[in-house]
C-alpha cells in the first residue's frame, strides 16, 4: 500500500482549500489527544465534526486522517466505522495498523464491505474466532486462504469444519487448512478421501494417532461388557473401536475362505468381485460401504491402511493390488508411482495407527448412514451440516461423489 504524503498543514491541499486541510488536521490532533487532555465526550463530539467534513472531503484528505488515526488507542466510534467502510487503501489503513478495533467493528466492517476489505482483515494480527468465523462465511476462496495463512489468527471447530467441507470443491487449500492447529484427527481423516498424495502424508503422520492410552483405562471394561453380553450398545460400539483385534471373528468362521488372506487371494487369481470385495470387508471387521470407498479409491494409500491395520503382509498387499487390476510397472520398467507410494503408506504406518484410521473411517462411512443422512447425501444438503453429529457430518462428506449430487 502506497504511503500518502505526511498530515502538515504546510502540505499541498487538495483543491486548494488550505482552510479545509488546517482544520482536518488540528480535529484530527484533538481526537489524537490523551485522556489526560480530553474527556470521552469531547473525543465523541469532536469525532461528530470530523465525520461531517470527511463526508464532503476528498480521498486524499480522508487517507491522511485515517493514517494519523491508526495508531491511536481509542478511536470515535462514527469515524472508525466511516473509515473501515471507505475504500480499501483508506480503510486499509485502519484495518491493517489500527490495534483499538473492536470484534464489533471488524465484523461489521466485513459485513458491510467487500471481498476486497475482507481479505485485508484476513491477514490482521490476532484475529479472533468470531472474526476469522464472519471472513469464512462469505465462501472467498482467496479470504479463506489469507485467513488460513495467518498464523496469528484463531478459529473456532465450526469454522474449521467448514473449512474442511470446502476444500473438497477447493483442494487448494487441504495444504493449508492441515497446518492450522485446530484442525482435529476427525476432520483430517475425511480429507484423506480428497487430499493429493504429500497431503495424505501429512495426514498420516501427523493425525494417525495411537489408542494404547485408551486401551488401558478400559483394559477391564471389555470384561464387564462380556459378562453383560454386549447389551448396551453404548459401550459395545466405543469398545469396539477402542480394541486392538481388528479382524471380525464371526466372519472368518462362516467364511467361504477360511480367512482373509484366502480371500485376498482368490481375488487376485479371479479378480475382485462385489462378492469378494464384501467378504473382504466383514473379515476386516468393516462395513461393505466403507470396504467400497477404500477399494475404489484412486490413489491406493487406503489400501495399504487397511492391509496394515487387519495384519496382512506385503504380499498380501500386493495381491490386492493386482486384484484391482491396477499398475506395478511403468512404461519404463521402474516402478509405478501409485504403487510406490502404496507400499511407502504401508511401511510407515504402525498396526495401532492404521486401526485408528481404519476404525475412525468405518465408524463415520457406515455407522452414521441413518435414511435421512443417506437422503442428505443424494440431495447434497449442506446447509443442515450443523443437525448432524460429527461422524454423520464425516460420512456427508466423504460419500456425496458416491451417490451422485
């Protein structure tokens, strides 16, 4: 932003009113003064003035006021708000320098102006949530970024979650919306479904989190909820996430296969099936629907998540992988690049963590697929997002390119 001439009175004013400019000036001095100097009302009263003759005033008089009034701790309330609604090198000053503003003033400022306005409050220090949740709402890809890219600014989880939902349209910003610390292991686990291949990293690395803490403080509920016989399902389906067995018991003894690893392999000598593919995800201890996501992804890595997680081998994996008639080789004989990557996933990732993933994905993809929630995802409802609960929310999102919108 360029920088207007300093406020003197022996500066050229402009149209030649010398009058004007010397007494812009010295109304400006007197709002500036100390409390010491000038009570609450005269500041007010003196600021009343001030507002009347900027009305009149010209662009360059009015940026001179804005910048001898930026630094001030307290600033008359009718001239803020004139001067955040001017345009935006004038209110820009304010926006950007002007430390005394109130939550009121810059939500109302964003509120009332453009996106221009907008993405200069975006990059304000120490925005807080009701702010940076106001520059969200407006859905300016550009806004959003600026605010995403401030490090000093604070968001609060619905703000994050909305976020989340956008960069599905937006993939933009996965990059930036999975380096801001409010950003929790939930909503980073449904970007995984839509996230490039260094984002998915990221999120494995840094969200793919242990449940050992959890195992041990209810080491002795499982027992209790077995001699219950499983009644409440509660319990039953926090249990079930927090145990570390991952294959579905029950599913292996009706089997067709006898076991999972037999199944991957009839699917790599005959193909995968949907026969064979559901099988697959009850021996995995999973839903057919999120057995579905994980197979028909495009990029692989949540393949290598559920081998890991069930305990298969690398063979295992790769038998997998062929079963999905998808390439190992490239043309020039090295490597592919999606199956490399698949089998780097598959290495780094602990059995704990991929459960977690695993378990989080099933959890949200099938268990929150209540007839209204299904109805949403065909009708791409997002404007109800707030009636659902967080995994329902999960399960929108992860599954609307599934059923069509």
């Amino acid at each position: 932003m360029s920088e207007s001439a300093p406020f003197t009175e022996e500066a050229a004013p402009e149209g030649g009113f010398r009058a004007r400019h010397a007494l812009l000036k010295r109304l400006a001095d007197v709002v500036s003064l100390p409390t010491s100097r000038i009570n609450a009302f005269e500041r007010a009263v003196t600021g009343d003035l001030l507002v009347e003759m900027l009305r009149l005033a010209g662009p360059e008089d009015r940026r001179r006021v804005a910048q001898r009034l930026a630094p001030l701790a307290e600033i008359p309330n009718a001239l803020a708000r004139m001067l955040l609604r001017d345009e935006p090198g004038i209110a820009g000053l304010l926006i950007e320098q002007c430390a005394s503003l109130s939550d009121a003033d810059l939500v109302a400022c964003a509120r009332d102006t453009g996106p221009e306005h907008r993405f200069l409050m975006a990059s304000r220090r120490s925005l807080s949530e009701v702010v940076t949740e106001t520059l969200l709402s407006f859905g300016e890809s550009h806004v959003i970024e600026a605010v995403l890219r401030n490090t000093t600014a604070r968001l609060c989880q619905t703000a994050v979650e909305g976020v989340v939902s956008l960069s599905r349209r937006e993939p933009q910003l996965c990059g930036y919306v999975l380096k801001r610390p409010e950003l929790r292991p939930s909503g980073a686990y449904v970007m995984f479904w839509w996230c490039g291949p260094e984002d998915r990293r990221t999120i494995l690395q840094r969200f793919a989190v242990s449940r050992e803490v959890m195992q041990e403080v209810a080491e002795d509920v499982f027992a209790m909820a077995a001699a219950e016989n499983w009644q409440d399902p509660v319990s039953r389906k926090a249990l079930q996430f927090i145990e570390r067995r991952q294959r579905n018991r029950a599913a292996i003894a009706k089997s067709p296969y006898g076991g999972l690893e037999q199944a991957v392999a009839a699917a790599a000598a005959g193909g995968l099936n949907r026969e064979v593919a559901t099988e697959i995800a009850y021996l995995s201890g999973i839903k057919p629907i999120t057995g579905a996501k994980i197979l028909g992804d495009p990029g692989g890595e949540p393949l290598a998540i559920l081998c890991k997680a069930t305990g298969l081998g690398k063979s295992d994996l790769q038998n997998l992988w062929r079963s999905m008639r998808r390439p190992e080789t490239a043309e020039d004989g090295s490597v592919h690049p999606a199956w490399q990557r698949v089998q780097i996933t598959y290495e780094m990732l602990a059995v704990d963590r991929a459960q977690t993933v695993l378990r989080y994905w099933n959890w949200s993809l099938s268990s929150a697929l209540t007839p209204a929630l299904l109805r949403a995802i065909r009708e791409g409802e997002d404007e109800g997002m707030d009636d659902y609960s967080a995994p329902e929310r999960a399960a929108m999102l992860a599954l609307a390119e599934n059923f069509g919108r």
